[in-house]
C-alpha cells in the first residue's frame, strides 16, 4: 500500500472483549422484543441489531430460547441477588437492609418494567418470578428484624404482602432519584424501624 494512502478504517466494533459483544448481543435481544414482540425475534435479527454476524451471536447463545434465559437471569439479578447478598453481610443493620431491596426494587420498576412484564408475564419461566421471590425474601429480612427487636412487624407475611403491592403506586407516578428515600421511608414507618438511613 502507498505510504501516502491511508490505511482503511478498522470496522467497528469487529473486535470487542466477550463480555462487551455478550453485552451489545443481550441489548438488542431486549430492545427487539420490546419493539416487535417473542413471535418476531430471531437471531438473524438480533445479529443485524447488534451488528454481528449470525454465527458470532450462536458463539455465546446456543438458540433463541436461551437469549430470552439470559435476559431472565439478568432480571434476577437485579430483583433478587444483589438485596438478597445483603441478608448476609453481618455488619448491615436490617434496615439497611430493607433499604437495599427497596432500591433494587425501584430501580428494576422504574428502568425495566417494560422488559419485565414481556419477560415473565408474557412469556412465563419454569418457576417462580423474581418479584414473588423478592416477597419472600422481604419476609425474612422484616422477621430477622423484628426478631432482633430493630422492627414492629409481628405479622412479617401480611406486611410484606402490604409493601410489595404499595411500591408499586410511587413507582408508576414519580420519576427521579428522590423516589427511592422517599419510599424507603415509608417503608421503615411502616415497620417501625429508624426513621433515617441506619448508616
């Protein structure tokens, strides 16, 4: 090649760490079906929209079926794991930790409903949901919590089933990052717990 000719462009994104192509392959997977629906998406769609070849997306996805898995275990994730890893750090108090479901909660609402509701309502999973999960697992922090005589809840089922359906509401209404302490605190009036952050 001429030294004074410039040597072509580089495609873009032709060489991209896996965790970055996983990344752009499950981010057209979630914009293709909020668009268009579970019936139209196909890989050779989501290979365009993440601007791979076809081949490239069955690298990291074996089918159709587990694209849709790992957008499932994502939304997991974000309901469920992160708040559900606080119960065991010892040093929290548990209104920390109810403050950590709470954040996780409002975010995954307010960022991902959509995608959520196509997830697991249109779609349905082998098991449970992940917000029936979270239930649960606000049970056992509101117990673990009144046991240590940090909450007021001597009935922790009916107040989780009371506080899972009540965040919904603020959630649906108001947007901003004051939603998150202001339901937060609510939830600790319910429960008696401090009336501020613990930390």
């Amino acid at each position: 090649m001429p030294a004074d000719r410039p040597a072509p462009d580089r495609p873009i994104g032709r060489f991209q760490p896996p965790d970055v192509r996983r990344r752009q392959i499950l981010d057209a997977v979630a914009a293709l079906l909020l668009e268009d629906g579970y019936e139209a998406l196909t890989v050779a769609k989501v290979a365009t929209r993440a601007g791979v070849a076809k081949g490239t997306v069955y690298l990291y996805f074996a089918s159709k079926q587990e694209l849709l898995a790992a957008l499932q275990a994502e939304m997991w994730d974000r309901m469920l794991q992160r708040p559900a890893a606080l119960v065991q750090q010892p040093e929290l108090t548990w209104t920390d930790r109810l403050d950590g479901l709470v954040a996780a909660w409002i975010t995954t609402e307010q960022h991902h409903h959509e995608l959520y509701h196509r997830l697991f309502h249109e779609l349905g999973t082998a098991g449970e949901e992940p917000l029936t999960a979270a239930r649960d697992l606000l049970v056992t922090i509101l117990t673990e919590g009144h046991a240590a005589g940090e909450f007021d809840v001597p009935d922790p089922q009916l107040t989780a089933d009371f506080l899972t359906h009540a965040y919904t509401g603020p959630c649906h209404h108001r947007t901003g990052a004051d939603i998150t302490a202001a339901v937060q605190a609510l939830f600790r009036r319910v429960v008696a717990a401090p009336p501020g952050p613990s930390r």
